[in-house]
C-alpha cells in the first residue's frame, strides 16, 4: 500500500504541475466515472468490489523512437475508487487510429501498482480466509498489467468523448498465485491542448 500511496502521490503532483510547467510534452488530459469490476467473461468475481473510480490521465507526446512500433504516445493514469475497495496508478503506452471522421480506436498497455488485497492474510482453508476470499478481489501482486480499448468521438475542435474498457491483471507473470483481476467500463471527457 506504500508503494501505491507514493505513486499516487507523485502522479497528482505531476499531475498539478504539468500543464503548466510542461504544456509542449502534454498533448492530452482526460477525466471520467468508470464502473469499477463489471462482468465481462468470468463473473465470480464481479460482486466483491464495487465504485465507481474516478479516473484523471495525461497522455503525452509520442517520442520520435516510438514510430518503430507505430508511434503510441505515454500516459500516466490515477484510478481512485469512491467506494474505498482498489484504487491504482498507472503508466503506459497508447496507440491512436482513426477509424471514420472525428472517430478513433484506442488500445492501450500499461503498468499499475494497486492497493487491493493481495491475497488473504488468513491461513489458507481457514474459515477467515475463505470469508475474505469471499468478500475481496484477490490479485496476487501489487503490480499488474492494465490493457485498454477506447472508442473516441471528437465532439469540439479540441475535446472529445471517450467510452472505454480497462482490465487489470498479472497474468500469471508478476505474481505469485491468485490472479482474479478486474475490468471496468466508463465514459471519460479528453481535451487536447493545442488543437
């Protein structure tokens, strides 16, 4: 949780500073309301977190090396969940493709560090560890892996609406054991700055 808590920290601090200080390397802010934990495949985890998060991002621009694997561009995310169950940090790449007029497709990859449960700190078949298991997202790692898909529509010359799909997860490469993970769907606003 310190880990997460620092993160968070020094984005909202970096977030707070860098339109000012550093508007020529921001190209976009974002701000929206994701449905925390929705179902989407395997729903036995669905229940045991609710929200929603409130989700603020800045995407930078895509350095001139980036163009070797079609030029995505930075970001660094904060997700804080209004009902007190897992918030996170994150940071990433984002690739943009415009798919019809002022209509873009927006996959993303990236890296979080959360303050979810990790795993139950009851021993294992114990009847506390089993209700824990019940009522908390089990991640088995503080750091995850958080895939993305955005459908954008430019609605003024300079922001936009964003519908998008977020998944949090180890994968059974960072962590030990459990890997429930989470998916979240929402709508977020996006300004580009400059436009």
């Amino acid at each position: 949780m310190n880990r997460f808590l620092a993160t968070a920290s020094l984005t909202f601090a970096f977030l707070a500073v860098a339109p000012g200080a550093h508007a020529q390397l921001v190209e976009e802010a974002r701000l929206g309301i994701m449905q925390h934990n929705i179902c989407v495949i395997d729903c036995k985890n669905a229940d045991k977190e609710d929200g929603p998060t409130v989700e603020g991002e800045l995407v930078f621009a895509s350095p001139d090396f980036f163009r070797y694997i079609l030029s995505p561009r930075p970001y660094a995310l904060a997700s804080i969940n209004t009902a007190g169950d897992t918030s996170y940090g994150a940071i990433g790449l984002v690739w943009n493709w415009d798919f019809a007029r002022n209509w873009s497709l927006e996959p993303s990859l990236g890296y979080a560090i959360h303050d979810g449960a990790v795993a139950s700190p009851f021993p294992q078949g114990s009847p506390e560890s089993n209700a824990f298991s019940q009522e908390n997202v089990l991640y088995g790692s503080e750091d995850l892996f958080r895939t993305g898909l955005a459908v954008n529509r430019d609605i003024g010359e300079n922001w936009g609406l964003q519908l998008q799909y977020e998944h949090l997860s180890h994968g059974q490469i960072l962590g030990d054991g459990r890997n429930q993970g989470v998916d979240s769907i929402g709508l977020r606003a996006y300004w580009e700055f400059g436009g």
